[in-house]
C-alpha cells in the first residue's frame, strides 16, 4: 500500500496546506465514502453537503470553500482542485509496471525496430517492418499490422488491432477491443452490385491521444484519417474514413462521425451524437449529448438536438400532433414571417 | 443427436400432456417451420394462423388456445409457455461440454487459484493473483487481468477482455468482444490540455448477469461501477464509471449510460437509450427504444421519445416548422395556461 | 512501388485516352492533392474547382467534363468514374499476398476440412469439424468456432470471432472485432428472475457480404439469422437474432437492427438507424441517418425521422413547446382535418 504524507502531496500539486501537515495518506475516497486515511476532493457544488460531513483525513477545494469544510480535516488548497486530484490519485494508482522486452508467445514479424525497453505481451503478433518507440507497452492478445509506426510510451491495452500503415505519435493511450485502420466504407455500386473501392490511405494519432474501447476508426481512402494531439475518444465511437479530429477535441461514447467529416480543435460533443459525412464544425463547438449535425457549423457555440423523454402517453399525443405539424401551421402563418423559402435551405 | 419422449418433457416443464405423450421430439421448431418430430410453443398472439397449420409433432401452450392447436398435434399445457420452451431447448443446445484444465499454450501469471473443475482455452491470458471457480470457462483469447476475481460456473466467451480488479459473481455469462474494466472517461482540463484522472475503482458484476458482445463497461473513478444481480445486457452497450445498475434490469442494444448515473431495479431499456450522467432512474422504469433521459425520474412507468421515421419530404416540412415552433406559438399562447416559466425548468 | 502505363489503365477500365498514353503512374491521389505521377478520378461536382487546378498526371472522368480539365493532364473518360476509380486503385493497393498453410502457433479442433491454399495466421484458434475454403485467410487471434463453415476466399481480419455453428459464403470479407453468432438476446421472465432461451440457431453469411469492425449479428433462436448476398454492413452495427438482410442492402456504421426484422433487396440505411423488431421493411428502402423505425414499410422510397441541430438556446425554447404540442394545438384543430382517431394508429 502507498502511504505519503500530506505535506509531500501538497509539494506536488503547489498546494497550501491547512491543518497537519503530516497526516499519512494512503488513498482517495469521495467525499461521501473516505474514510481516515483518505483524502478526497471537493469540485462540485452538488456534493456541498458532503464536504460539511466527510470522514476523510484532508480534502482538496479552493479557498472559499475551507469555511465549509470541517475543522479537523486538512485541507490542500488549491486554484483547480479537480487538476490537483487528478494528479494525487495517479500517485495511488497501483499500475503494473512496465516490463521491458518480447514475451516468448509474442510473434514478430520482419524487419522490426522495438526499442528494447518496450514491453510486448504474450500472444501479440507483429507483422513486418514495424517500429516500437520506448517505453510502450503492447500487451497481450494485440495485432500491429504491417509498417505501423509506434511512438514512445504509447499503451495498448489488451486485444488491440491496429491494421497495417498505422502512425501513433508519443504517449498514445489505446483501450482494449479498439481497431485502428480497419476499411473505410466505401463501395461504388455498378451493374446492381457494390464494388469494394480500396482504402489505400493509413490512420495517423497524434501526442496524447486516448481512444477508447472497443472505438473503431477507419484507415483513409486515399490520404490518412487522422486524430489530432490530446483528443480524447470515448468508447463505442465510430470514426470514418478521412476524417480529421482537430487538437484537444474530446467525444463522449457511443458518437458516431461520417466519412470525411473535419472537426475543429477543442470541441466537445457528448455522448450519442451523429455526424454527417463531409462536413466541417469549427474550432471550440459544444455538441449536447445526442445532437444530431447535417450541416457544416461555422461558428462556435453550443448546439443540439433530440428531444428528452416524457411520460409515454404524452408523447404519443405530442407525436400525433408533430407527425402533422406543417398541415396544422398552415392557416396560422398568413400573418407571421416565416420565409417559406426557407423549408428549401434549412434540413438538407 | 439428443431425443427425447414427449412424457419426458413434460415432467421437465410440469406440463399436462394432451395427446401421444410416447411421440419422439428431436429438436425445436418454430410453428411455421417445424416438422415432424420437433416441439414448438405459441406464445404471440401475432402467429396464432401458424398454429392451426403446424407441422410440429407437440406445441408447448397455455390450456386457453389447447382449441386452436391441430387434433392430431400433441400438445404441452402450461401457464408460462415460453418459460418452459426455455427450458425444453435447453435439452437440445448441443453445446460442448466444459474441459477442465489448462490448455497448453494459455500463459497464467503467478499467485494465481485456478479451480481444477475450471476450463482455461488456448491463448488465454490471465494475470497475477487471479481466482477462478469452480467449472467456470474462459474460452480461447480472453485477457483477464491481475487480481480478478471470477466465481463459479462463469462463462467468458472467446476473445472476451477483463481488466485488473474485475468482480464477477456466479453463473456470469460475457459474450465475446466484451471489455469490463476499461479507464473511466475523466480528463480534468487545465492550461488548454486535457490532464487524465486515474480510475481507480475498479468493476463488480453480480450474480448471473449477462454482458453481450462487444458491450463496454468502464471501471469507477474511486469506487466500483456495479452491475446487479441477473442483470441483462444486450450487445454494444456502454456503461459509464460509477453506473450502478440494479437487480434484473435488461437493456436491449446500443444503449448508452453515462457516468455516475443509478438505474434502479427492474427496469426495462429498449435499443439505442441515451441516459446523461449522474441521475437516478427509479425501480420498474421502462424505457421505449431510442429514448433519451436527461434528467432524474423518480417514479416508475413507461417512458419514451424520440421520433419514429414517416416519408422524406413530409419529415422535411415538419422539421422546418419544428425549427420554428416557438415562433410560430408565441402569438397562440396568450389565452393558454402554457406557463412560460417552464421553459428553464423543463429541458436542461 | 507499383508502376503502370497510363494505357494499360486505360485498358483494365475499358477507358478512352485523351492526352499522353504513356505517362507512367504509380499512385491515386484527389484532385486536390494529387501530383505527378498519380492518377485522380472526378466524380463529385463540390469538387469541380480542384478539376481544374489538379496537379494529377491523370484523371479520371466523364466526357462531359473533359473541357473543365486543364490541357497538360491525360484524361481516361469512361462512362462511371468512379467504379473506374475503385478498380484501378486495386491496381495501386499493396495488400500482403496470402501466404498458404497454417502458422505453428496457431490451433486447429479435431475433424476440420483446411484447404491447402487457406491462410491460417499467428495464435488463431478453430474449434472442431470446421471447413475453411480456398485461398481464404484467417488473420491472427481469430477464433473459428465448431462446425463452421467458411467458403472461398474469405477474409477475417485479426480478431474477428465466430461462434460455432457459422456459416459463410465465399468472398465475405469480416473486418477485425466483429463478432459473428453470439446468443441472441432470449429471456424468459418467470417467478421474477430473467432464464435464457438457449439460441439454437447459428448465422449465415452469404457470399460477397462485408462485415465491419466491431460490428455484432447475433445467432437465431430457432432458424438463422441471414445476411445476404453482396450486403454490406459499416462498423459497430448490431443485428439481432433471426434478422433477415436481403441482398445488396447497405447500411452505414452504428446501426441496430431489433430480433426478427426482415430487410429487403437493394436498402441503404445511413448511420445509426434503430429497427424495431418483428418489422418489415420492403425492397428498394432508403432510410436517412439516425433514422428510426418503429412499424413495417410496405413501399420503397426515401424515409426520415431525427432532427438536426441548432443553436442550443433555439432548440431548448422549441423543445418546450414540442413538450405541449399536444395541449397547444388543441383549441385551433377544431376545424381542421386532423382526424383524432390517427393518434391510435399512428405513433404505435
């Protein structure tokens, strides 16, 4: 078990402390579960009630709030206190470290380069001329395709796939059950039969990456697709083929992004959303949960769509009436201005 | 192949018998498509036309429609019809017996308690200081990470993934491609670069839950994401860090739940559900499929939104009046008891 | 590198030649960053500016658009660009040739059929009685169940699962993580605990069907689930049991299609559409994205339901009236055609 004192975390978080300074921690709790020896973090105003009551040893908050904290609790005071939990909580996680070099069951292919402080499981299999950078960790049951080229300190977690021609940039953080490259979808119909049009670009992921599980990005058809530096992907997303993710842009699961689609840097959509192929969202656009976008978005702001449920026989009613919404306005809008020009320019 | 004398089924089922209770079945048929020889079972009122015409030899069914049943078919009679067909194919699921031991080329990791009467395939994968109970199976390819803990007569399908501190109780059943245990999806955002936060919990999943194909679970940040007891979930499902989802709760496909979020027991989610985080669904809520829960619902029934699908053009021109609802209402509104104050209350 | 003369392209798609015949080509490019030496195809009028400023030694078009493409670029004109496209890029595609016989690590059940020409990879494992056709290549990590049949020139891709009790045609190509023939979603509730209906059927795959990534096609209850000839199904779809996909129907990624629901010939579903189940769907259906079915469609044609997005504020104000469309309308229906008793049928 990890112990630290309080006064060694609050040197790693620059934070002030009030109260004993030599409290020994031993791990986080939430404010409503710590117990002694714990520390915990207080960041939204929702838990307020918990904060005036936690069992903790010492909690992370602002200023303002050590008034609501109690007094036999130390307190490390801080600007950004969920930055500073999530630094303190990495010094109690019990990762297994990294063991360098090539399990006996692992299979590797030709002219590879690995780096020899990388780690590589059982029963993973590399294909040809792939390049490992140091420190990454490819652990077992993972496929890395032909001419990938794999940064330094990257992590694939258990039952990866990275097809051939994939580039992932440095501390690339990959969850379990994600394909990297797999075909674009992308199929030219001719005498009543789709014909397969070959996928000849690769995948690129830049710095910081995260994609999660079970996530599916496809290889380009002609160039690459490519994640930007420090996006963060969720689980259950499905990213298609030429699609461009801008910098520190962050999706919720479950979001689904049509072929060649360009997303701008820092936007965040949440979970469930829907893009369109070939269209462009532009830097720092908000996407609520399940928003559904046909359209270009020029300009930054929040957008949505869908609709939060109700009780289901009010909804059968208010479906009835939207199932017939343009026959029931008609006779209204005599005397309003809505262009009707617009019916042309606005659902595409 | 297995066969069985109808009179035996019948005590399985605690069925009366009406008709040759010597007749032979030897497998299941639905009632259009059976033939000679199979059993069939009418429990949807939809194909009771199928029923006068089967060719089954024996039908499984409540004593009420025993009428509508062919003289010369014999029948099963009972109260709960596709309970006991349950039970009934469950004699003829020809599937292969359980091997206990350890296949030669599965790598096992060190202070591991493997029962004798588990079946470990090859290519398996398991970690240190892993148990594993009693006639509990890990088909060929799983992952199974360092401290897990499986209870007896689990079932981890092929290629199935388990990351460190995985729970399963008794009688688990994980389709293939699963991953349980994966990161939470928490970055904590600070200087313009999204900082992870280690997730520490880790995932429980009690007695004879069911986890389909290709369904996530993330782990908890600090506790646990619980799964209840004889909890069903479907394939490409996500569930969050921190979900709790209670006893015998059943989710069709593709359904999404974000974190922290509660779901009490016996609920019902229908395909494609959208649920935000950090709300509480209460016991018995039944959810229609593709409905989207932005906020807490407190009491139990049924639930829905969404928009089933109507021709092209006639959604486009309703969609344009959509987009313009609250305009074209404001003039309509005055003699209405609509309150306006609702508008910030309803759809956050 | 792959070189070829422009003429023997001309040739493979029956193509007239205008300008230089004997450019050498060793790539595809779009016409916006192609550059000499590649060939690029026209065939998307949004990107007529770039004909005309392509840099491509070569492109690929229709007659009528010869005159927008500069002088100094060869032209093959053909009647279908970009089916022309599709075949020449396989020219260009450096796939790894098939390498017959099966990998040392690999294990192989009792009583299977491996054609001598079959690629079996790296830590895959086939179960017992298993046919795998000519030339058919099984990529590391797959798992082949019992009593699978694989035809002629299939291809799985690394981590592709198939239950036992699978079928496939010949050229079906299953991209990596998808999982083929896990149960269907059964359970019978009874004495309030959910049993399992075991799901005796298996899967079949018909030839020249493509399965994406991650997808999920769960195992009939009784029958098959069947995927048609020349069907072709994007990424992280899930089909459940006893679907029926007729042939040359084509869905985009995130789709789900609920137990029982039989498609027809020639569909096309864009991405993330939701099937109810025990629906019909008839030949020649175009469903939009995110579209939603909830009854049969007995007439081809072009189908929608969703909505697409606006700024957050709009849409809040416009979801609140939906909430009371219902109550709204009432007072102003009065003399309208609206006929009350449509709210029964209609939104079932």
């Amino acid at each position: 078990m990890i112990k630290k004192k309080l006064a060694e975390l609050a040197v790693l978080v620059e934070a002030k402390i009030e109260g004993d300074a030599e409290v020994i921690i031993s791990g986080v709790g939430s404010l409503a579960s710590a117990h002694s020896g714990q520390i915990s973090f207080f960041d939204n105003l929702k838990y307020r009630s918990f904060l005036k009551t936690t069992q903790a040893s010492a909690v992370i908050l602002k200023e303002a709030y050590v008034k609501d904290c109690p007094v036999n609790v130390a307190k490390l005071i801080v600007t950004d206190s969920y930055y500073a939990y999530a630094k303190i909580a990495g010094v109690f996680e019990d990762l297994k470290p990294i063991v360098p070099g090539i399990q006996a069951t692992a299979v590797i292919g030709e002219g590879c380069h690995i780096d020899s402080t990388a780690s590589i499981g059982a029963h993973v299999v590399i294909g040809d001329g792939v390049t490992v950078g140091a420190r990454t960790c490819i652990d077992p049951g993972c496929y890395v395709g032909d001419r990938c080229v794999l940064g330094s300190d990257c992590h694939l977690w258990s039952n990866v796939t990275l097809y051939h021609q994939v580039t992932l940039g440095n501390r690339v953080m990959i969850q379990s059950g994600a394909v990297i490259g797999s075909d674009g979808f992308g199929f030219a119909f001719h005498a009543g039969v789709w014909h397969r049009v070959p996928q000849l670009g690769g995948v690129l992921i830049q710095d910081d990456a995260d994609i999660g599980a079970n996530t599916t990005i496809d290889r380009g058809a002609i160039e690459d697709t490519v994640i930007g530096q420090d996006v963060k992907l969720d689980n259950l997303i499905q990213i298609g083929h030429n699609v461009r993710v801008g910098d520190h842009t962050i999706m919720a699961g479950c979001t689904g992004i049509a072929g060649s689609t360009e997303l701008g840097k820092y936007c965040m959509l949440g979970g469930g959303c829907r893009l369109a192929g070939h269209i462009k969202i532009a830097d720092g656009v908000i996407l609520t949960g399940t928003a559904s976008v046909m359209k270009s978005i020029a300009e930054k702001g929040m957008y949505s769509s869908g609709m939060s449920c109700m009780k289901h026989s009010e909804w059968k009613r208010n479906m009835v009436r939207f199932r017939h919404l343009d026959q029931m306005m008609k006779p209204f809008l005599k005397n309003q201005n809505i262009n009707e020009k617009e019916k042309e320019d606005d659902t595409e």
